[in-house]
C-alpha cells in the first residue's frame, strides 16, 4: 500500500491478486455465469451479466429487471476491464485518487468505456487475461461485489 492507497483500493487490489484461475475455458464460463445468475435470482437482484473474450460473448443473461441500458454498460464496461486488464471498480478508485478523470480531454472515448464497477479480469495463472466478467443493473458496488463473490466461490469448487 502506498501512501495514497486508500483501503478500499488495497482491497481492490486484493480482490484481483486472490482471483486467478489456474485455467478457464467455455465450459467454465458457463459455469461461472450460471453460478453468477442464480446468486442473482436468489438475492432478488435484476441484472445482465456477460462473459466475453474481447467480441466473442463466451455467455451472456438478462434476469428481469434490466433495460436496454445495460447493454451498453456491459459493452463499455468490458472494453475498460478487457484493455486495462483490471476490474472497473479498481481503475474507478485509482483514477478517482489521482484526481484524473481519463473519459475527459480525449484519452478514452466515454461511447466505448466506462468506469463504472462491475466488470472484473478473468486472469490465468501463467497466461494473463483471457476474459471479462460483467454485471450491469445495480450499483456500480454491488456488481462489482456480486462478480467478485461469485468468483470466489467457482475457485473454491470449479467443477459445481
């Protein structure tokens, strides 16, 4: 942590050191995102929730609830995960911290990203990022919290 680490972006941070798998394929989407939709319906929470390598959409849910809005949230929120290699909640905090806003002056067009939390690295120990894995249509935490907990249970039992 350094001096300008808030505690939120230090669990930020941890979130991403202790989520990496040791391998993801299509059928591990499926059952990631299966796992992330019935969290979803089980706690009542209307959202979209897409698993995507860049522009193949490896699966992809709109429980009730969602408009057409989250679409382009998902679509913006990946984009950011996927060219940061990062989650959107981190880079959300990180720029927030430094008092920099990248959507503002022509450094990332806002129609193709977004920092808004929600969209976490799938990384492969050894490999790097190979996915993105997104929740639109609560706020910005609580998707960010629905993926990372979902993750967490996938690693503790993939083959559920």
């Amino acid at each position: 942590m350094t001096e300008t680490d808030s505690p939120r972006i230090t669990e930020l941070r941890q979130h991403e050191e202790e989520l990496v798998f040791a391998s993801f394929d299509h059928h591990d989407a499926w059952r990631l995102g299966s796992l992330i939709a019935n969290r979803a319906i089980a706690a009542g929470h209307g959202v979209a929730i897409d698993i995507r390598r860049h522009n193949l959409v490896l699966f992809r849910c709109v429980l009730p609830g969602p408009t057409a809005d989250q679409e382009e949230w998902i679509r913006r929120k990946s984009a950011t995960t996927l060219r940061f290699e990062r989650s959107t909640a981190l880079l959300s905090e990180e720029f927030a911290a430094k008092g920099f806003d990248p959507l503002q002056g022509g450094w990332l067009a806002p129609e193709d990203y977004t920092l808004a939390g929600g969209s976490f690295p799938v990384r492969v120990r050894g490999t790097g990022v190979v996915a993105a894995v997104t929740a639109s249509g609560l706020s910005s935490d609580d998707d960010h919290q629905l993926v990372v907990d979902s993750i967490r249970t996938f690693l503790k039992d993939p083959a559920e």
